[in-house]
C-alpha cells in the first residue's frame, strides 16, 4: 500500500480508548470517538491513532463521497487488527491533520502490510498497560473468552458489556502458560471477581477436575480433531488435540498440564466444562 502522487494522508485520533475499540469493532454502538480534520477530499486516505497509553494505530481509511449527504464518507476501511504500536522516534501532528508527504508515505506501506490480520496477536508478551488491554479487545472478535458466548456490541452500553483482564508480560515460555488475557463478558467477569481470582488460568481450570496424580488443577480437556491433521494446533492452553498423549484404548478426556497424566471420562454436558 502506497501513497499515490497528489494523494494526502492524514492523522485522526480516537478517545477514549474503549470507545474507539468497540467503534471499530462493532461500529452499530453509536459512539463517536473520533477528532478529524474537515478539509479530507475523495480520494485520500485517513490513518487513526487510539489514545491508549502507548498509542497505537487504529484503521487505514479510504475517503470517499456521499453525494445525499454532500460530505466526505469512508469508501473502504481496514482494521489493524493487531493495533501497532505508534512508535516512539514517529512525530505526529498533535491535532488531527494532513501528514507531510514523506511520513504519510512510510505509515501506509508499514500498516498497510498489517490491513489484513496476517500477523496473529500475542497475549502475555507486552505490559500490562491500556494498548495491551485494546489488543486483548480487538483480537476477542467481541467474543467472551471464557464462555464463548458473543458480548454484543452493538449497543450503546458495550463499553459496559466488555471487560478486559491483561496478564502479565511474559507469563508464557514456550508452551508453557502461567497465565492467560481474556475479554469478558459481564456475567464472567464478576464470576472471576467474585471468586477472588487474580489468575485468568486459575479461574479457567477451577472447574475442571484435579489431576489424581499430582493434584493440581491444570486438567485441559481434550477436543477431538478428525480429518484435520494439517491444522495448526490450537493456541489455548485449556485444549489439547495430540492423539499421542492419549492411552491406547483411547480413553482418557483429561490431560494434566503440569505432569501430562490423562486420567478420566469427558463431563456429561458436553464440551464445556464450567
């Protein structure tokens, strides 16, 4: 993605943050988060900064016409969906505006690679600061990460329907997880809270049996996979898929994470386990 000879790009910004996550997610919330410059034309492109704490970069936006309407609209938009963020050395405009023609040149052709979610997004490697709390938002699809149930944002309370717990940086090595971010819905969230968790993983494992073996609840449940081993395994460290790790008359539904012992028969109520 490029900036074309007489094409202007320019800098918005979105805030509060929460609001300009949910907005692009989910724009039917209503909110309006945005501060932007009038003077955009047909044909020039808007690239957004949500004020997190660091910033991060938001959407890439094409403008266009709407001639009932006699005013600028968005002809094309791409969610950065892993929300780089703005780096430090990068001087912007503090007000919303036209970006000199060289930076606006390097931000399209370094987000413009990211427009289509390629890269996936890594829980647990920032700090737990507000830009890590609108990636964990923004990677949930508006999906509870505990319950799976979608929270619903288009509504104009979804800035109250969506809660984020950050775990902290490098809470995972290797395929080892110590914890785990999540976006959750209100019922889960206060479920967490109620139970003194501080631990999404603690809180996610507590309903599975402990390990009869070593007695730690670190029991995932296994999810069976037909016909899809050229898949990539999954990243939730609460399933697990690999065939080896079960006994030869293939029984066992638990697996304990901490001394890989499978033990036990899957729950009665199907696949979720809390």
């Amino acid at each position: 993605m490029r900036l074309f000879d007489g094409q202007r790009a320019f800098i918005a910004f979105g805030a509060p943050w929460k609001d300009a996550v949910i907005a692009l997610m989910d724009p039917r919330c209503g909110y309006d988060p945005w501060e932007y410059d009038d003077g955009m034309t047909p044909g020039d492109v808007l690239i957004t900064v949500i004020e997190t704490q660091p910033r991060v970069f938001g959407c890439i936006e094409l403008i266009g016409w709407d001639s009932a309407t006699d005013r600028f609209t968005v002809a094309d938009k791409w969610n950065l969906v892993t929300l780089p963020a703005v780096p430090e050395w990068l001087s912007l405009p503090t007000l919303p505006g036209p970006l000199d023609h060289g930076t606006g040149s390097y931000l399209l052709a370094t987000l413009g690679t990211q427009r289509w979610g390629g890269r996936l997004y890594e829980a647990g490697i920032e700090s737990a600061n507000t830009s890590e709390s609108a990636r964990v938002m923004m990677n949930s699809g508006g999906q509870c990460t505990h319950c799976d149930e979608n929270i619903g944002l288009a509504r104009s309370d979804a800035r109250e329907r969506i809660h984020t717990y950050v775990c902290e940086a490098n809470s995972h090595v290797g395929d080892h997880y110590s914890d785990w971010s999540a976006a959750l819905c209100t019922n889960c969230y206060v479920k967490m809270s109620a139970g003194g968790f501080t631990n999404y993983l603690d809180f996610r494992f507590a309903a599975n049996p402990p390990c009869p073996r070593c007695s730690f609840r670190r029991s995932v449940g296994y999810v069976p996979r037909p016909y899809a081993d050229d898949l990539p395994a999954t990243e939730s460290p609460w399933e697990f898929y690999s065939e080896p790790h079960r006994q030869w008359d293939n029984r066992g539904h638990w697996l304990c994470h901490h001394c890989h012992f499978v033990f036990g028969e899957p729950p009665e109520t199907g696949d979720r386990f809390f």
